[in-house]
C-alpha cells in the first residue's frame, strides 16, 4: 500500500499566491536550485517528479488557468513548502482525509476538517487524488482556538520567565516549547511578566522574590511548578480519554500550531502526497 504524507505548515500563503505568475527567472532558477533539497525534504517518489522543472517555470513565468498535471501539481507542492516552516509530518497507509476529523470534532467544528485537507489556495485545486492541500483561515482559526482554550485568553501575548533547571527538559527546549504555542520568553522578572516558571532544580532565587513582591504591589503573575508548566503547552479542553496515545498527540500538535499561528499571524495548511521514505534523506 502505498505511504502518504501529511504535512503540517505554518507561514505565509499569500507568498506562493505572489511567487506564481511573478515573471521573475530568478525565482524560477532559485526554485530549481532547491528542487532537489525539496524533493528529499518532502521525500516524493521518484515517479512523480518527471518534468517538474519545467512544471515550476511555467508556474512562474506561465501560470495556466487551472493546474492539469503532475509536474504542475509538484512544483506547487515545492513551492508551498518553501513559503512555511513544517511542524508536524503524519505517515498514513494510503489516504486518510478524515485523519484530522476527530480533533475537528471534539472542537465541534466537523466542517472545517475538509477545508483544512482540501481547499482552494489562490484559484488552484490540486488535479489529481495524488496530490492536496488545504488551509484554515483567520475566522477558522479563531473559532477553533475559543473552543480549544475555552475562552479568548489566546488573543493577548503572554510572556514567561523560567528560573532554576527544568528536570525533563533543557532550558532552551523549554523556551523554545513556549514560542510554540505563541508564549514569548525573557530572562528577568520585570512588569510585562505573566507567569514565572519554577524548575524542580532550584528555589528561584531572586526570581521568585521578585514575582512575590510585584504581585503583592498588585502584578498578576502566575507561578507554574514543573506540572504547571506542562498543562501551560497543552489545550485546557482535553482530548478524550478513549482516545489512542497516538490520536491525543496529534490533537495536542494541531492545538499547539493553532496557538502559534494565531501568536505570529500566519497561516495554518496541509500538504499531502505521496511519500516514499527512501527519498526522505535529508
């Protein structure tokens, strides 16, 4: 059977909306020069990228009215993937457009699931059941997140100060895990805080002292233990328990992209295809 790919995307549609029908030569030769990172990095079977090279350039140069062939359908795929940084990849034995459909669900929008796998980007379908792509806009994304989050916490930027050694994970994967989900981080305790992170390792210091004084002259700064913190990456509507490991985590990675979206304002859209793990080494 043969594999497919779901890729998850953040960045800027309006990017590839703008590089196709440009007629700039540079952007076609820049394109051709990442082909072949592109190719391994989506890990697409060599059966499909005949003829992709010229599909690109007439994307560029040439744009036809809808796409009609593979190699168009690749080059799109190519340049989708160079306009947005991927989150999350999920392999699946042939396709399974309704693999997102629980977490769409559980967050009482079912519509939106089809959206998200297979909508219009610019005026271009994908031409074949081979190739697809999808994406949630503003309002989708909005409404998805005041259900997730349980209300509209999520549209005002947090920042976070983490003090003392996190006992499962590096500090730099800590910060890093908190700019997911659209939460900025800096190093010292100052008004613009709204939660201090305390690790195991550590009391706090002078960081804890701080963030005590400041909410007693009337600051609201929440104080996370270790547990706090994780509950802090994780949606507040829970998945449900009869779900697999697998289905839980894959919601939590959809929640988590939504978050950093709707933090950066950029776009949410799904990339799938065929996939050939030989071709995924790089």
């Amino acid at each position: 059977m043969t594999l497919y790919a779901y890729d998850i995307y953040s960045g800027f549609i309006e990017d590839t909306i703008n590089v196709i029908g440009s007629r700039d030569m540079t952007l076609v030769e820049r394109y051709q020069r990442l082909g072949e990172f592109s190719q391994h990095a989506l890990g697409l079977p060599a059966a499909y990228l005949e003829g992709w090279e010229a599909g690109l350039e007439q994307l560029i140069m040439s744009p036809p009215a809808q796409l009609t062939t593979t190699a168009q359908a690749v080059a799109f795929l190519i340049i989708m993937r160079d306009a947005g940084q991927r989150r999350f990849r999920i392999l699946t034995e042939g396709r399974q457009n309704d693999l997102f459909l629980p977490a769409f669900e559980h967050l009482n929008h079912a519509e939106f699931c089809g959206d998200f796998i297979h909508s219009q980007i610019a005026r271009y379908h994908a031409p074949d059941d081979h190739f697809d792509w999808g994406f949630l806009d503003v309002r989708q994304i909005e409404t998805l997140l005041i259900e997730a989050m349980g209300d509209e916490s999520f549209k005002e930027s947090k920042t976070a100060v983490i003090a003392g050694r996190l006992s499962h994970m590096p500090r730099a994967d800590a910060e890093h895990a908190l700019i997911d989900v659209g939460i900025d981080t800096q190093s010292s305790i100052s008004h613009n805080i709204d939660y201090l992170i305390l690790g195991s390792k550590g009391t706090g210091g002078t960081k804890y002292d701080k963030a005590q004084l400041l909410n007693e002259a009337g600051k609201e700064i929440t104080i996370l233990d270790e547990q706090g913190f994780d509950n802090l990456l994780r949606s507040p509507k829970r998945p449900p328990e009869i779900w697999s490991a697998l289905q839980k985590d894959r919601f939590e990675d959809l929640v988590r992209s939504l978050r950093h979206v709707w933090a950066f304002g950029l776009d949410l859209y799904c990339l799938s295809f065929p996939y050939h793990p030989e071709d995924d080494s790089l």
